[in-house]
C-alpha cells in the first residue's frame, strides 16, 4: 500500500511537469496543490524531502477545498496571467483541456513511465485517466 501511495504522489508530480529534478527555474519550483491533509500532507512531504536533498527549493503554494477546484480556478488565473506556477496538480480531463490549449510542458516522462512500470502499479482506470493520447505526458 505505501508503494501505491509513493506511487500516485510521484504521479501527481509527474503530472505537473515537475520531475523532481532542481534544475528548472534555477532549482526553486513553485508547485501548485491541493494535497493540504493528513496523508496527503504526508505523502507530499516525501516529495518535498527528496527535492530538496536533490538541490531544489520547494515554493508551496496550497489551495485547500473542493477536492482540486479552487486550485484549478487559481491555476487557470494564473495561465491567464501570463504567470503559471513551475507545476501544478491536475488529474483527469483537466490534463487533457490542458494539452489541448498548448500549456502543458513538454517534460516527455513517458519513458519513465514505461521503464518503472507505472501502468502495473495503478489500476487501468487511473492509468489511463492520467494520459494524453494513450501517452503519459505528465
């Protein structure tokens, strides 16, 4: 169960376009989630934890409630803005209407994804809930 768990967080950075390497937007990423709870603070600080021993400096910027819809709206303000955040959560359709519009990075994890096996470790549902075109872009 903890490995699912390590697993859906690494997803949901991957999701982001954070890749938890310390060499984008000169090693600092501001990351924008919802993931504000009990486990999910707990899970998320793994993260946190492991990019920072890698050189990087987390920027928290959390949107409590609504399971992701007010950090969705804050997300696309943003976009709007002309200043996204470094990463930010998203997960299903939204992924997709992101990639879409064109404001999806282009970190192409698609091979990791493959090579670790992502697709065994998650159900077939969330797999492939989590992808674009068949490919997991995030």
């Amino acid at each position: 169960m903890y490995k699912q768990v390590l697993m859906a967080t690494s997803a949901f950075l991957f999701v982001m376009g954070l890749t938890l390497s310390p060499v984008m937007a000169g090693g600092e990423a501001e990351v924008l989630h919802w993931w504000t709870s009990g486990g999910e603070a707990k899970a998320l600080q793994v993260l946190k934890n492991d990019f920072a021993k890698k050189g990087g400096t987390w920027k928290d910027m959390p949107v409590a409630g609504g399971g992701g819809d007010a950090a969705n709206v804050t997300l696309k303000a943003r976009i709007v803005a002309g200043d996204p955040p470094t990463a930010s959560q998203i997960k299903g359709p939204t992924i997709q209407e992101n990639d879409e519009a064109g404001v999806v990075a282009p970190y192409h994890i698609h091979e990791v994804a493959k090579a670790e096996k992502w697709d065994s470790l998650l159900s077939s549902q969330v797999a492939n809930h989590m992808k674009c075109d068949g490919f997991t872009k995030y």
